[in-house]
C-alpha cells in the first residue's frame, strides 16, 4: 500500500469515530440539567470539545496536504548541471566584470 492510499484509509476510518464522538458530546451537553452545565462539567466538556476539533482538523489537514502533493507531483528530469552553471556564470559575469571578481 503506497503512503496516499493509508494516508486516505486511515483518515477515513478515523473520521468516522470522531463525528460520532463530536455527535455524543453534544447529545450530553443536552442531556445535561442546566445546573450541571455551569462550572467544571461544562468546562471539561469544552475542553473535549476542542480537542475533537483538533484532532479532526489534523486529519482533514493530512489529507488535504496528500491531496496537494498527488496534484503537484512532477516527475523526475534529469538535468545538465554543466549546462546550469554555465548559465548562471553567463548570467553573472556582467556583475563580476563591474566589480572585478
């Protein structure tokens, strides 16, 4: 299995889990009395909350970055390196010559 093919299954399958863990906290701050939504239950919650979100933005963002390099993945030339640098002496030799290098 080449990397875009796990990278694609397991964010996938960890998707999954984690809308459904997103749905569960959400049906219990409803299912919550109002009085227990104050204070250290309400900021756990929030806390698990964020860290749902992040952990789904991490997944959504590894495979938006496998996504980004299958489309701009070149492939391999090979390239006269003298050939290069010759260009480049060619390009600079105007500087050179003003300052005497």
């Amino acid at each position: 299995m080449d990397l875009d093919n796990f990278i694609y299954t397991t964010s996938h399958d960890l998707k999954a889990p984690i809308i459904n863990i997103k749905g569960l906290l959400h049906a219990l701050q409803q299912q919550l009395p109002p009085s227990s939504q104050e204070g250290d239950v309400n900021f756990i919650l929030s806390l698990m909350q964020g860290a749902v979100d992040r952990f789904k933005n991490t997944i959504d963002h590894l495979t938006e970055v496998s996504k980004l390099q299958k489309e701009h993945d070149q492939p391999a030339i090979t390239v006269d390196l003298a050939e290069v640098i010759e260009d480049i002496r060619l390009d600079l030799m105007p500087l050179m010559e003003q300052v005497q290098a």
